[in-house]
C-alpha cells in the first residue's frame, strides 16, 4: 500500500483553482482509524478561508452556468474515466483514510463512478410534459 497513493495526497485546500495553507499556518492530523497511525495532515481553514472559497464558487458558477449539458455530459465521463483508471490508488487512499478494507474501498470507488456515469448521460436527456 501506498505505493502510488503519496501522488494524491495533497495537504492543501483547494481554493480559486489554487492548492493553499490556512492563513493561521495551523493544520489538523489525519489519523487511520484502524490503526491509530498519523498518515498526514490538513490546513485548519477558518472563516476567511471558507469565505475565499464560497466566492471562488460563486464566480466559477458563472461560466459554469453556461455550459452546455453535452458539455458537462463530457466532463463528468472524464471524471468517471478517470476514477476508474485510478481505482487502485483511490481505494488505498480511502482504506488509510478510513479504515476499511481495500475490497470495500474498491467497490465504493467503482459505486461512485458508475453513478457519475449514470449522471453524466441523464443531464443529456429532456424530460417534460
């Protein structure tokens, strides 16, 4: 374990498409909980913090709104593509994280991404009267 998982292990919030401390420089440990062992730690993001972000989202919403659902149909089977491609490594991840099995994590993984899938196709559809 934890061959290829150091990757995507940032210790960083992301915030405005920028990966970022907390302004206090105080962070938060990230423990296994089947284990008890320290695997990393987080920025411990206050209320500035949190605001830079909801008006990060904000303003991204704005260009968003404008994509079209073929658009966005194609995003979301990148990131199914993607989650698949990576499924090993994100189920280690998870198993650190949480403590559970890495067949379980596997399975969670491969769950998330199929209903990406299944999103991604249905916001191509119009339902209606």
């Amino acid at each position: 374990m934890l061959q290829k998982t150091s990757h995507f292990m940032r210790q960083a919030n992301l915030i405005n498409g920028e990966w970022v401390q907390a302004d206090s420089g105080q962070t938060i440990d990230v423990n296994n909980p089947a284990t008890g062992l320290k695997i990393g730690t987080v920025p411990k993001a206050g209320k500035v913090e949190t605001r830079r972000a909801i008006e990060a989202a904000e303003e991204a919403f704005k260009s968003w709104r404008k994509t079209t659902a073929l658009e966005r149909s194609k995003l979301l089977r990148k990131l199914h593509d993607a989650m698949m491609d990576n499924q090993d490594v994100l189920a280690e991840l998870l198993t650190i994280e949480q403590g559970k099995s890495l067949a379980e994590s596997k399975g969670e993984i491969g769950s998330s991404a199929a209903y990406i899938l299944w999103f991604a196709e249905e916001g191509r559809r119009v339902y209606g009267d």
